[in-house]
C-alpha cells in the first residue's frame, strides 16, 4: 500500500507538470503581479494572476499616490510605462471632476526634456491608479482570478525543489512551470519552503551600521525630541504608579544594534479631500476609545504645529495622506504578528489598524480638548465620495511596509545601497533614501516616552538590485522568483521597497522566468548576459553614471568657486536629505530644527586670487525654513554677522541662492552658519564666491 500511494502521488504530480495549465503563475495582486504579468504576455507566454485581493495594484491603487520616487532617471521599462498611463489618464479632460487641471498645474509631471514624448505623471487618486491595471488587463488579455488565498499549509505541490501547482482554500489548482511570488507576505515563497528573515538583523549579521536597534538615533521629526516639551507616559504625568497609556511599551527598547522580531509600523495611505460637493466626514469607528489617544493629545497641548505636514496634495483636491510626528498614523507595535499570521489574524489586525487610523481622526475632530485651530482645520476635511466605494470610502491596503524577506541567492545591504560594495547581475535600481518608519514605542531610562527605528539616510544616489536577490537559494526553488518580498536585509530593504521599484522587479523576474522556461533551467543558472540584454531591450535601467539625484545640479558646471555642503566643516548633528526641487550635488543638509546652537556648516574656499568677490549662500526654500539664520562671512576686513531670511532664496542656475553681499576676499575667507537663536529648520545646500570683474 506504502508504494502503491508513492507511486501515485509520482504519476499525479507528473501528470501536473506534463500539463501545466499555465506558462507562468503569479500569486498575488499587487502592481508587482500585474507588470510581472504584462511582461509574460509581451513575450509570448501564458500567464494567469491568482489574485488574493478583489481590487488589482496593491499599493499604488490603495492610496499612495503621492510617489516615492528617489531618481526618475533610472525608473524605466513597464514601470515607467504605468506612470506614462497615469499622465494620459490626467489629460482627459474628464478626469479632473472636483478641481480645474489648469488649477493644479503640472506638479508631479516630468518635463518634455526629460520624458521626451512618452511623459509621466507621478502624483494620482487611488481610482485613477487602479483603471491603470484594470486597462492592462484588458488590452493584454491577462487571464485574473479574485479573492482566491493561497492555502499555505497544503495548498504548494512540490517535484523536488520545483513547484508544481498552487492550491487556494476554494478548492481550485492552478499548475505551471513557472511562479512568482508576488505579494507583499511571501506566503506563496514561505509556504514552498524557502528561507526568511522578519524583522531586523543584528549589525553584526552583514556587517551594517544602521540595521538592529537603534536606541538613541533620532531621524526624520518622528520622535518626541521634535516636540517642545517632554512627554510623559504615564496616566498621572510623572508618575508611574498611575499606570502607562495605552500605546506605550513597557517593554524595555533592547541592546543597540542587536536583532529582533519586531516590524517596522503599518498604516494606511489614506485619501482625504475638502471638496464639500465630494466630502463625508470623518466616521466615528466602531469601538472608538478617546483614551488610546491621550499622548497624541499631550503631542499637540504641547505646540506641535505640524499635523497636517503629509496631507500630501494630489489631484482633485484630495491628498495622499502619510505619517509625520511622534505620534500619527502610524501604528507603532501592533503589527509584530502580522508576517506569520493566519488569514484570520491578519484580518484582525488590519481591522485594529483602521480603528486606530479612524479613531484618531474622529478623536482630532471631535474631542473638544484638541487644540481648536487644528481642529477646525480638520474638520475641513473628509473621505472622498469617489473612493474606495466598496469599503468605506476607506483603503482598501494597508501599508504593508515590511513583512518576510526571503534569504535568497544574493542578499542585498546597506553596503550595495551606499556603494561600500559592489552589486552583481543588475536587473534593476533604486534610488529612495534608506527609510525605516518607527518600530516601538518605550519608556526613557528619564521617565518619558520616546520612539525607536526610524531611519533616514541617503544613498548618495542611485545603487544597482542584484538577480540573486530575486531568486531562493539553489534547491529551495528552482522554478520561483520573488520580487517584492525579496532578499534583503531590513534596513536595505527600506528603500528598495518602493512601488516603482517593485513594478521594475516584476518585469525583470518575468523575463528571467520566460528565459529559464524556454532553456529548461533553474531560475539561478538563467545566463545573466542574455538576461541582461533583454531587460536592457525593454527599455529597463540597470546602470546609472548621471548625476546621484536628477534634481541635483554639478557645482563644478557653475561659475565661480562652488562648495557643496559635503565640503564643508561640519560641528554638530546634521541630518541629509534631497526631498527639494533643486540643490546641489547629491542633496543638502538640515538641522533636524533643533535649535539649539549645536549645528554649524563652515565654508573655507581656496580662492584663485585675493579679490572682490560677490558672495552667495545656497539653501533651498520652504516655510518652514528659519528666517533668522546667523551667517558669518570671513574677509580680508574682518567678520560680517548676517541675519538671512532661509524662507525666500532666489532661483538662479537651477539652484536656489541667497545673496550675502560683495566682499575683499583672500585664502582666509569664510562662511559659517548657525542654529543659534534661529525660530525653524536651518537648511545649507552649499557657498559660491564670484568674481567681480573690476
């Protein structure tokens, strides 16, 4: 009986492999899934999408139309192709319902120069995203089944180390010679067997600085350093015998740079508007409790003035909402479970999500203990009519932002991200900075709340994703490829997860599959030139030698000596970014608004000759930029104290410039600025002396 079953269960799966009902078959419906999917059928394979979602593109048709993009220039292929979609959608003159197009302008387009032809738009609703997928499906004929879950206990039938066929609760198979796991779980690659890391690594593990925990480090204004006043944890401030408020850790923060299991906060990338004609008020949710709220109370009670910060406009007059501050949308430490949950769990926890997300609208609206201008300000605002109508008028994803990641072939670091090594087998990049939201939540040794894990740091441009990345170790899954839940340590992970660069992954991972396929080989012995060559063909990027940010202007290309502000001396703890429109070299750097007279840029030149030179500091403008900024400027006379206005620079040559007068200039001359006494963010991009011709 034992060998009349082995043969059996041998004859049935040959039977599967010998028919395979499709060339390739995706689990998952994410934006991934669908270019992945695109691709197959380009090259002339049959594809079926089984779908666990009703509604198709994850993410990007889920609320984040607010695009996180780093550098355009190296998004390419299928993926620029969806953003080129979106900018055709948004010259119908019927898409613009709620606001005039002229109104809105061309915020979030690329320019002629850049697109040439095919131009983009990277700023969209939710619905204007999902008709995007929905018209691939439709022009290429893609083959899609909905709300079928992979059964992840016994629904993956294996012939070694290759799949067969997927099983869904329903019932139903779907066999083939090829699958992709396309979904932000990897629950089709866990359940096939292939080896997976949650949550961080120990910075030990592959030799990073800003993986594992990371007590102390304080990026971005998501911490309770950024408010005004320290914030107590307790029920009783300052006293912990009154008890802990909800959503506070007691645990306590672990040992800097040491691993754990604990996952970087989820939220939902919710759509906002304050059209009357197309606004519902913000609903009270179901088991609404004012009190899970009450620090972000003492948050705002306490002059935080930035709540609206990412209410990020898109078009229509609605916004792509996100989180900002110690303590908003993001619910930090209720989605440790969420990667290995049940279906049923994670239903639960994607539930308590949304009432905490609602809750905290309901609670800023509503709770007349609010401070009064923010909320009358909010209550401006509401759910779109137009949106989401089959839930809601709610997200119908939650912002999966890190769950399993598979070890693979190759795992990608911080090392490759930042260029400390070199990345082999490019079949795609990224550029996005590396951005971790916050992890938990604790108790200070001084008694107060503070958050842990948020990190920002720049890549210093674009970085190469490697093939191994995408595919599991040899004899784990000769036939899978995984491009979103991909190989990657979390804090490389951090910016690779971007939609853009899971939409260039997809289409890599279906020309691999198509490649192995027609060669009757492993996913890992695809031949990497001819993979190459054919992601090159379509129009893919997989090296990039342009400037490290497409905004970012060569000081070497300007008149004049130019210093970036990586030249300058530095004193205290400056923070990088490159969020602006225009700046120097690869980005600039912020003081994070402290303050507090501990930051200091210094500029010290090497000028050709003793002179009259016109002086100029670089600084990128925004409102909440200091308009009280100490600059210093050293000359052959003596020191000039400054006061500049950091608000209002003057554009000229594609950066923005503040004049700081003309000046006798030797080899001693200088250029320091200060957060000393300053009322907002002290913003440096870099110094210019320019001769004045006598």
């Amino acid at each position: 009986m034992k060998h009349r079953a082995i043969f059996t269960s041998i004859l049935i799966s040959s039977q599967l492999l010998s028919a395979a009902d499709h060339d390739i078959v995706i689990y998952g419906g994410t934006c991934s899934a669908i270019i992945a999917a695109v691709q197959a059928k380009k090259m002339g394979k049959s594809v079926i999408i089984v779908s666990p979602d009703k509604h198709l593109g994850g993410l990007s048709s889920g609320g984040l139309g607010f695009t996180d993009t780093g550098n355009k220039a190296v998004i390419g292929g299928l993926s620029r192709d969806f953003y080129h979609r979106i900018y055709l959608h948004y010259q119908k003159p019927e898409a613009w319902k709620q606001q005039k197009q002229s109104e809105y302008g061309g915020k979030g387009q690329g320019t002629p120069a850049v697109d040439g032809e095919n131009r983009t738009m990277w700023i969209f609703e939710p619905h204007a995203a999902e008709q995007v997928f929905e018209d691939y499906v439709k022009e290429f004929g893609l083959e899609v089944v909905r709300d079928e879950w992979l059964d992840r206990a016994k629904g993956v039938k294996r012939d070694g180390d290759k799949i067969i066929a997927i099983t869904t609760l329903s019932g139903k198979t779907y066999a083939g010679k090829m699958f992709i796991d396309a979904t932000y779980e990897g629950d089709l690659m866990a359940a096939a067997g292939v080896d997976y890391h949650v949550g961080r690594e120990a910075t030990s593990v592959y030799d990073e600085k800003w993986n594992g925990i990371q007590v102390g480090v304080l990026h971005h204004r998501h911490h309770f350093g950024a408010v005004k006043e320290k914030i107590s944890p307790y029920k009783m401030p300052g006293d912990p015998k009154s008890g802990v408020l909800p959503r506070v850790s007691t645990e306590p923060p672990g040992e800097f740079g040491a691993g754990d299991k604990r996952v970087q906060a989820y939220c939902f990338r919710s759509c906002y508007t304050t059209d009357p004609s197309n606004r519902i008020p913000f609903p009270k949710p179901e088991g609404y409790d004012a009190g899970q709220y009450e620090i972000l109370l003492r948050v705002l009670n306490a002059g935080w003035g930035e709540f609206f910060e990412k209410f990020d406009p898109i078009p229509n007059h609605k916004t792509d909402t996100n989180n900002h501050g110690p303590f908003s949308f993001d619910n930090i430490g209720f989605n440790y479970d969420y990667p290995e949950a049940s279906y049923e769990k994670r239903r639960e926890i994607i539930a308590e999500h949304r009432t905490y997300q609602q809750g905290l609208l309901w609670f800023v609206a509503n709770d007349p203990r609010v401070p009064k201008a923010v909320q009358e300000e909010l209550q401006t605002w509401g759910l779109p009519k137009d949106e989401f109508k089959d839930n809601g008028n709610w997200s119908h994803q939650l912002y999966i932002r890190e769950a399993r990641r598979m070890i693979g072939s190759y795992v990608m670091t911080e090392n490759e991200l930042l260029k400390k090594r070199p990345t082999p087998d490019s079949v795609g990049m990224g550029s996005y900075g590396i951005d971790s939201h916050n992890i938990q939540r604790y108790i200070t040794p001084e008694g107060f709340v503070q958050n842990e894990g948020d990190i920002g740091v720049s890549t210093k441009g674009p970085y190469e994703i490697a093939y191994g990345s995408l595919v599991p170790k040899k004899g784990q899954g000769s036939n899978l490829l995984v491009p979103v839940a991909m190989s990657a340590s979390h804090i490389a992970y951090g910016s690779i997860r971007m939609e853009p660069v899971f939409m260039i992954l997809g289409q890599s991972a279906a020309t691999a599959a198509v490649m192995a396929m027609d060669a009757d080989i492993s996913v890992q012995d695809v031949p990497y030139e001819k993979l190459k060559a054919q992601i090159l063909k379509d129009g893919q990027i997989l090296h990039y030698d342009g400037p490290s940010s497409s905004k970012g202007v060569d000081p070497k290309s300007l008149k004049g000596i130019v210093m970036d502000d990586a030249e300058a001396k530095v004193t205290g703890e400056w923070k990088e970014s490159g969020a602006a429109k225009a700046f120097l070299g690869d980005g600039y750097r912020h003081d994070n608004n402290t303050k507090d007279g501990s930051c200091s840029l210094r500029f010290e030149p090497k000028l050709p000759k003793t002179g009259k030179y016109r002086v100029f500091l670089a600084a990128p403008p925004n409102s909440n930029r200091a308009s009280n900024a100490m600059v210093e400027v050293q000359h052959t006379g003596g020191v000039k104290k400054l006061k500049i206005d950091l608000k209002a620079p003057q554009e000229a040559e594609g950066v923005f410039w503040i004049d700081l007068g003309e000046y006798e200039c030797g080899n001693d001359t200088a250029i320091t600025i200060s957060n000393e006494g300053v009322d907002g963010y002290v913003v440096v991009d870099g110094a210019r002396w320019l001769p004045v011709e006598e």
